[in-house]
C-alpha cells in the first residue's frame, strides 16, 4: 500500500515538473516578438508527452524534459518562432515512439513534419571518423534543405551534450568527437558563435578531461 502511494506521489511529482517546464517554455516564447501561436505548441507539447509517455532518460527524469530543453534552447538562445519550437517538441517523436509522419502531418502540417522528418534523418546519419568530417558537414547540409532542420538538430546536440555525464563514457566520446568535427564547425558557418563555443567546450571536457581540468 505504501509502495503504491509513493509511486503515484513520485508520478504526480513529475507531472508537475513536465508542467512546470513547459509553462516556462511558454513565458519564455509570450516574451519574444513572435506571433503569439500558443494553441499550436500546447498541441505539440501534448503530442510528444503522450508518445514519450512512462519514457525515462538515462538521467532518470521522465523523456520529455529532453524535447521541452530542446524547444527552449530554439526559443531563448536561438530566437527562432513557434514552428521551430513545435518541431524541437517532437523532434524525437517519430525515431523514438510508434508514432507516423503521417500521423505528424495530420496534425502539425508540412512544414513541421518537413522539419521533424530532416531532424530525424539527421539523427541516424553515422558517423566514422575525423577524416570523413567534410565529407559528413556537406551530407547534413544537403539534408538540410531548409535550415531550420540543422537550427534545431544543433539545440538537440547542445542539450544531449549538457547531460552527456549520464552517458557511457564510450558514447558520450564518440559523440563528443563527431560534434567537434560535423556540428561545432556547422554552428559556426550558420554564425551562431555561443552555440559553436558551448560544443567545443563541452566536447572537449569529454574528450581531454585532464587538459580541461588544468585549464
């Protein structure tokens, strides 16, 4: 009996957590001089919770605190608008969960859907190794018809790369090593300047830790 409380305490108590960060996720976009399409991204955001429903992260918070992160970083520190914030919310919807593109589409159009679809397909492009980095840069900036797609993969990679302490040591390298090479260099490019510094640090710290400590 007690168990049962404290399981339906511990799930009331995330409930409010995943509430509370998106209520500040829409303070932080009813602050910005964006039209003010909050219906569409409280549908977004009740769209991704339901499908990443009783997922958790490897840091042991429920999954869609990842997307929410995810839609801030667009929001805050790349001032994008309400698309972009909704494509960030359901970024990892269709790689992750049973639901469709179609099932996107119907619901958020095709330019979401467009965006969701590259971000996707960015994801499960791989990686080799430094020497093919040029190579890759331009793969994903073809996939990336529409640059919004690399904006939110690049919001993706800095919220994965904040929690990469919750990640095997072997992964959180490998992915440290392609951000250094593919996205770092890309964020640059695009002349999001925090965003390429924020990357190179937080994959160096991974990659050299010693080095950084000293440093």
């Amino acid at each position: 009996m007690e168990e049962n409380i404290s399981q339906k305490e511990k799930e009331k108590a995330e409930e409010e957590m995943i509430e509370q960060a998106f209520q500040e996720l829409l303070n932080d976009y009813l602050a910005t001089k964006h039209r003010k399409r909050v219906e569409i991204i409280t549908k977004a955001f009740n769209f991704a919770n339901q499908a990443h429903k009783g997922i958790k992260r490897r840091s042991g918070e429920p999954y869609i605190m990842h997307p929410i992160a995810v839609a801030k970083i667009v929001c805050n520190e790349i001032g994008l608008g309400s698309t972009s914030i909704c494509s960030a919310l359901l970024h990892d919807v269709v790689e992750d969960t049973d639901y469709t593109l179609d099932e996107c589409r119907a619901g958020f159009g095709d330019t979401v859907t467009g965006l969701v679809d590259g971000v996707t397909k960015l994801s499960k492009m791989e990686y080799g190794d430094s020497a093919q980095a040029e190579t890759i840069r331009k793969m994903v900036v073809a996939m990336s018809r529409d640059v919004r797609v690399l904006v939110v993969k690049l919001a993706d990679r800095v919220h994965n790369a904040r929690t990469w302490r919750y990640v095997k040591q072997s992964n959180a390298q490998k992915k440290a090593r392609e951000t250094l090479d593919v996205y770092a260099p890309l964020a640059n490019r695009l002349g999001m300047n925090a965003i390429k510094t924020e990357l190179e640090e937080l994959s160096f710290k991974v990659l050299y830790p010693k080095i950084y400590n000293e440093i």
